[in-house]
C-alpha cells in the first residue's frame, strides 16, 4: 500500500467479483481496475476535485472520471453499498436484509404551511 486509501488485497479481493469484465475487444488497457478505485478513493477520502489527481500516482484524471461515471451510470456503485452493507450486518450477527425501519419524527422534516 502506497497510501492511506489503497486498498488491501483482501478488500480487493471483495470487490472484485462486483465490477464488470473487461472486454477482449480493442486494444488492452493500460490501467487495472485496482488502479483506478484507488485514485477514485483517493480523490474521495480528501475531498479533492478530479484536476488534484497527482498524475505520477494515478491513472490520468479523464480516465478515473470516465470510469467513475460510467460505473455510476450503470448501478455499480450502489450494487458495492448493497453488498457491503448485507456482509456487515451478517458479520454482525444479524440478516442481510433488515425487517423493520424507524423513523424519528424529530428528524424528518415537513413543510413550513399545514395541510393534508
């Protein structure tokens, strides 16, 4: 690990079955999918614009936003929340799906004029 938001392999090890293969197609990549979550999380973690990217570390900035926006486009994003969420709470002890909520009425908010 380079940095403090690298990822392990263990945690790559995770994820990895979650993104999409690649395809045989066209010339081969020149960056792995590791590559760029790391400077994904990189950018994320210090709250960086895309331009902070350091160019020596990373794959270049219109290649991790290209992915970046491509894997959000297609759900994956939410698709890694998802599954990590079912495996923390079954680490925990508990289902992978919750079966009830709670919403405190303190802390949603309604608006200003009554009315039904």
């Amino acid at each position: 690990m380079r940095l403090p938001s690298d990822l392990t392999d263990a945690e790559w090890a995770v994820l990895e079955p979650l993104f999409p293969a690649r395809s045989h197609r066209g010339r081969p990549p020149l960056w792995s999918y590791p590559q760029i979550v790391e400077a994904q999380l990189y950018l994320l973690r210090g709250g960086l614009p895309w331009r902070m990217l350091p160019p020596d570390l990373f794959p270049p900035m219109t290649t991790v936003q290209h992915y970046f926006y491509r894997w959000r486009d297609m759900g994956l994003w939410r698709s890694i929340n998802h599954t990590l969420l079912m495996a923390a709470r079954e680490a925990a002890g508990l289902e992978a799906s919750p079966s009830a909520g709670v919403i405190d009425s303190q802390s949603v908010k309604t608006t200003e004029s009554g009315g039904p």
